[in-house]
C-alpha cells in the first residue's frame, strides 16, 4: 500500500487516516521524494492573468444573458408546438387550447365531412408544411387548394399533434384508471367510470 504525501490536500489529515484505521502504519509508506519527475509536471499551474481575465469575460457575458422572454420578443426564440409539453405550450401561448388544434378542428367541421378524415393519411410533404408553419408561430391558410384538395392532411397533422406529446392527452398518470374504466361490465358502468376519471385529468388535458 502506497499513500502519497499529498494526502494532506485531502479533508482528512494523514494523521487522522491513520488513526481510524483506514490505512494500517506498516502498509504506509510517504513517498514524495520517489515522485516521478513526469507526475510532478504534470500538476495543475495556476491560472494565468490572461487566462483569468477570459474567464471574468465569460462570466460577465453569462450573466448578461437576455432572458428567454425578451429574446421572444425579438422573435429570435421561438416556443415549440410540436413535441412540447401541454401545459408548458399553452403557458408560453397564453391559449387554452393550442392554435394548432383549434385551427384544424374548425376547418375539418367545415369541410371534412369526408370518408375516413382521420383514417386515412394525407401527402407527407403537405403534412411537414403544415406543422412547420405551426411551429414557426404562424397560423397557415388552411383554405388554399393544397389544403382543401388534401383534407386528409390537416386529420393527420391533428393525430401527428398527440402522438408527439411528451405526456399523452390522457397522461401517464391515469393510464391504469382509464384501462379499468374501459374494462367495466356494462356500458352504463364503463360511461361513469370514464367519466370520473376524465374529471381528474389536468387543466390543459381535460380542456
């Protein structure tokens, strides 16, 4: 057993080491003189005048940081749609229900009383177009021709909406409940129980 005499940068002197029994006196031996040259060179210099001054510098500019409010202000942050959290999305927006839900919902009760709107799956590229422009805080025309000739794009960008939800619509948390619920015995039960254990989502999941 070998303890370097740099021991003593540690909390516990070597003296203390030594009494408590952590390292028995005959498996110890100080051998500061026995260093390698190569060890020794290799410990850390003090931070130099230049170095010090770069590292004020990063500190100054860290705490000067714009905070993320004003930084969407100036539009150069812009909050997620897809992907994000529920009740942190409408937190950012300030809306009870996300734009994206609402603006599709009411273009497909006006013009998606078709076969399968939310069966069938609209042109993938249309689909993109649409969910960047809802993540670029913009709301999209939904009435162009690109939209109304493929309806099934906007069903799909509503389903695309849940999927990415880091907690489901019906959240994690009430998975088991709501399995319970849709297992009751009859549909008179199985309606009650669905319907209390709504009453316990979320805010931001029960709107």
């Amino acid at each position: 057993c070998w303890l370097s005499s740099s021991v003593h940068n540690t909390p516990f002197p070597l003296s203390v080491l030594l009494q408590v029994g952590f390292f028995p006196s005959e498996c110890v031996e100080l051998i500061n003189d026995k260093v390698p040259q190569s060890v020794t060179n290799s410990v850390p210099k003090p931070v130099s005048k230049k170095h010090g001054k770069l590292i004020t510098f990063l500190r100054t500019f860290m705490k000067s940081r714009p905070t993320k409010q004003k930084l969407k202000q100036r539009g150069i942050l812009k909050e997620r749609v897809f992907g994000c959290d529920l009740g942190e999305h409408l937190l950012n927006s300030g809306h009870d229900v996300p734009q994206v839900l609402k603006s599709c919902t009411e273009f497909i009760e006006k013009h998606g009383i078709v076969d399968g709107i939310y069966r069938l799956s609209g042109i993938a590229s249309n689909i993109q177009k649409l969910r960047h422009e809802f993540d670029s805080e913009q709301i999209p025309d939904l009435t162009k021709d690109i939209y109304i000739q493929d309806i099934h794009c906007v069903g799909s960008l509503c389903k695309l909406y849940f999927r990415e939800l880091p907690n489901p619509l019906l959240t994690y948390q009430l998975y088991e409940k709501f399995s319970d619920a849709v297992s009751a015995a009859t549909d008179e039960e199985r309606l009650v129980k669905i319907h209390d254990v709504i009453q316990q989502l979320p805010p931001p999941h029960y709107r």
